[in-house]
C-alpha cells in the first residue's frame, strides 16, 4: 500500500484547504462553529467484518451497541454533548432480519441511555461482508472542545478507567477462535473481559466535566492504545512524555488472566487498544472532579526532535509500546 495508516491519513490532509475558523483531520471530531456561540462536533467511524468484528462470535445486539459506542466515544474525547447519528449499513445476502433486529435494538438501548437519537443514514447491499458506517453529530460552546494540541510541559498524564480489559477480550475471542472451539462456556472472569470488548461504554459525562475544568489542556478518547493515541497528543502539542508503566489501572480481572495466561497485562493496557476511556493531560494540582489515575507527565520536546516524531519515555521496562496500527 506504501503508506501506513496515519501517514496516509497526513497525506489526505495535506490535500485539501480547510477554511479559517475551522478545525478539520488530526482530532477526535472536526470542530465547525455555529451562528449563536457554539461549535458543531462531527465524527465518523467504519466497522468492517473480519476487521473490526468476527461475525461468527459476536452477537448482533453487541455490535449493535458497540458500532455506536465507538462514535460516541468520539465526541466524549472532545469534551462535547451529544447531538445525533447517522448509521450507515452494508449488509450481505445471508444476514437474515432477526438478526438486524437484534443489531438495532443494540444501537437503540445505548443511544437511548445517552439520549442521543439515530436521525438518518443509508442501506445498500454487500457481496459478502457486513460493513457499518457511523457518523455522530455533537456540540459545545465556541473555543470549549478538548483537543490534542494543549498539552504543555510539566502537565500530568491522565487516564479514566482502567486500560487493557478490551484487549484481552480481544485475545480471549481469537483464542478460541483458532482453536475453533466457538463461543465456549468461560469462566466468568473471561466473560467480563470480553463482554468489555464488544460493549464499550463511552465517556460522555467525563468528557463534559473535563471540558468545564480549568486547567485540563489535552483530551482524547483511547481507540488504539496508549502507546499509539498518546503519541498523537505529543506530535499536536509539539511535546514529549514520561509513562509510568507501574503506574498503570489494571483492573482485578485483567490482573486473575494475565497471571493464569502468563500474558503480560502492560503490554495489553499500552499496545491493544479499544478501551475507549480518556486520556487527558492536566496541569498539577487541577481539581479534576472524575475518577482518574496518574501515568506520567509531559515534558518538553528536546532540541531536534521534530525529525525524530514523538517519543515516549517508558518507566519499569525496558519495552516500547507503539500501539494498534491498521496498517
């Protein structure tokens, strides 16, 4: 293909103009002001079979749920309120009604308890994979969005939640998968990861007091893991980091796994991505009134690094972590 995934993504940026005033790729959400002191969040996801999803583990009310989960999850990291989605669907021969039913009603209880509507959108047939394309529509007020570029040296590294559990849901679901041993009885422990993996929960209301706290510079929502999304807050604030990896939230049943599996639980919570939790940066001493945990800090970028891209500094290892990377 010759460029990786965020190089291409650079190179389609370079390509168009974005008129003044507006904020376009390289955040969670293109930021577009309105008329009346507000701005306009857009954000928009695809979800490929065999990329995304395996259509012979999960069931369709757990897709349902996660394609919108995964969109919402956009606008939490831009500290913005729910407007509305638009849910674009292919859908190949052999899915039968029963299961789109179950698909939608999956995508209906999570907008409902986020009261965020579906308000449009398209079906098309598919040749042979399910393809799922959601955009969400958000708002805040004019200058208030969270974005990638406020970190600054000497702010904390923050995160929500505890990191790792929907990687190792992942793992667990490809696990059995190449043993072909289907959708086995699990232990409960293995239950909850996975049921993490295909049932994220957005950070709507986390987002939101983010937003209104001063003194939170940077945000954005973990997709590809903290070894990949937070490089994108340092190459946007021009800044680099310390992580303590000791430091990370693990959570017990992530720990019970990792010690039976002998999988190493850093490499899950940094690398594997999918916990849509939010990773912000903050300066010391900000009232941050949300459960949270302290990973590091930012530090300023040394001399020549713009050349190098942005660098992580690993505290207790001698790893690195780079992140999920679609291609």
């Amino acid at each position: 293909m010759g460029k990786g995934e965020f190089e291409l993504i650079g190179w389609i940026k370079e390509q168009f103009e974005v008129p003044e005033g507006i904020l376009g790729i390289g955040d969670d959400c293109a930021v577009m002001p309105q008329r009346d002191g507000l701005e306009t969040l857009v954000t928009t996801d695809m979800l490929v079979d065999g990329i995304h999803f395996l259509m012979e583990d999960i069931d369709p009310y757990s897709l349902g749920w996660k394609s919108a989960a995964v969109n919402l999850s956009d606008i939490a990291g831009m500290g913005g309120k729910l407007v509305g989605t638009f849910l674009s669907i292919a859908l190949p021969k052999n899915i039968h009604d029963g299961f789109t039913e179950e698909f939608i009603r999956g995508y209906k209880d999570i907008s409902d308890r986020f009261n965020c509507p579906l308000l449009g959108g398209d079906t098309t047939a598919a040749k042979d994979r399910l393809c799922i394309n959601v955009t969400v529509l958000g708002s805040c007020g004019a200058g208030q969005s969270l974005k990638r570029s406020g970190a600054r040296p000497g702010d904390l590294v923050c995160v929500t939640g505890t990191l790792g559990d929907s990687a190792a849901g992942l793992k667990l679901v490809l696990e059995r998968q190449s043993d072909g041993c289907g959708s086995p009885e699990a232990p409960d422990t293995e239950r909850i990861l996975v049921d993490r993996h295909y049932r994220p929960m957005p950070r709507i209301a986390e987002g939101l007091r983010l937003a209104a706290t001063t003194g939170v510079n940077a945000c954005m929502d973990i997709s590809d893991g903290i070894g990949s999304d937070l490089r994108h807050i340092l190459e946007a604030s021009g800044v680099t980091a310390r992580v303590d990896v000791r430091s990370l939230p693990l959570s017990a049943e992530l720990r019970d796994l990792c010690a039976r599996r002998g999988w190493d639980p850093a490499e899950l919570a940094l690398s594997g991505g999918e916990d849509y939790e939010l990773l912000f940066t903050c300066r010391p001493g900000t009232p941050v009134s949300i459960p949270h945990t302290v990973i590091g800090e930012i530090l300023a970028a040394p001399e020549g690094s713009e050349t190098a891209g942005p660098v992580i500094i690993w505290e207790g290892t001698d790893k690195d972590f780079t992140g999920f990377r679609h291609f």
